[in-house]
C-alpha cells in the first residue's frame, strides 16, 4: 500500500501523540503534532489559547494544520480531538482511530493531563462530546485500532500489518 502520511484521530488520552512519535521512529518518518504545532506557533499553551482567543479561533487554526498536511509526505501526524472536524482529513493520509471506551480514556489521564484539555474539565460535559464524536470518528478512520490494554509494540505491530 502507498501511503504519504498516517494520521491518529480518537478522543482525548487515547495516546495520538505517544504512538505518532513511536511509529515515525519506527518507519523514519517525521513525526507532526497539530497541537504542539499550534502552541509553538502562538508561543502559548492550549488552555490558554481557548481562554484568550476562543474555542472557533483554535478549530481554525486545526484547519490551517490540515491544509498544511496535505502538502506533506511521509509524516506520522498526532491531531488534536476536535480534528475530524477539518474539512479536508480524507486527503492527508491514512487515517487511524485509536479507540478506547470513556472510562478508559478517564483513567488515563491523571490530574496534570486532564488540567491541559479545557474540554475535559468538566466530566459530563467530556462523556457527552465523546458520545458526540463516536461515530463520526469511525466513519472518518481509514482503520480502527483498538487500543485498551494493549502495550505500545503490540499498538505498532498491529498498526505495521495493516500499513504494507
Ligand atoms: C481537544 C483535544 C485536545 C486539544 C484541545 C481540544 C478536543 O487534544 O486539541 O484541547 O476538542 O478534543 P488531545 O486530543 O491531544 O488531548
């Protein structure tokens, strides 16, 4: 299979970043993180650009991400969770959704890492978006990796089989 770029969607703490990193390594690809990407950019932290410049300004500069990515080859690409929202995801690359149930993903993100997502704050508010955003992450994924319990060379493996 040719691929340019594989790019993670899935809610939040369900470890885009972590395993984006691991796979560019692991292929030489160059790893890409819209989130770091837009916190350099501004020389600000997430919590802060929402607190300062809004949630709709933040999607707008995820969709200024992606009409970068399309641009880009052989990248593994981490995204924020709000990404599928972008207009053009279909063109970036080969989409993979890291899947994991709600309370999972709670359990995974300690205090710190919670404090860094404003959308995950408030607890209901979170399981409702995750209900939201279920399905749409599903139809977008080109695959769909099931991540519960599942150590980072078992993510990889499993990921590498699909990918040649
Ligand atoms: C968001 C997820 C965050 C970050 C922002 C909004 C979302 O990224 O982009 O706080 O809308 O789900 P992570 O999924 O990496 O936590």
């Amino acid at each position: 299979m040719k691929i340019d770029n594989i790019i993670f969607i899935g809610f939040m703490g369900c470890g885009k970043s972590t395993l984006a990193r691991a796979l560019a390594e692991d292929l030489d690809f160059v790893f890409l993180d819209s989130d770091a990407l837009i916190q350099q950019k501004f020389n600000q932290k997430i919590t802060t650009i929402f607190e300062q410049k809004g949630e709709s300004f933040f999607r707008e500069q995820e969709q200024k991400m992606a009409d970068f990515f399309i641009h880009c080859q052989k990248a593994c690409i981490a995204t924020g969770g709000g990404f599928i929202h972008v207009s053009n995801l279909e063109n970036i690359g080969f989409c993979i959704y890291l899947k994991a149930s709600f309370e999972y993903l709670k359990k995974a993100l300690n205090a710190s890492e919670i404090s860094k997502r404003p959308l995950f704050c408030d607890e209901i508010k979170a399981k409702k978006l995750y209900n939201e955003r279920l399905n749409k992450y599903e139809q977008k994924a080109n695959f769909i990796l099931n991540v519960e319990n599942k150590n980072i060379n078992e993510l990889l493996s499993e990921i590498k089989k699909v990918i040649k």
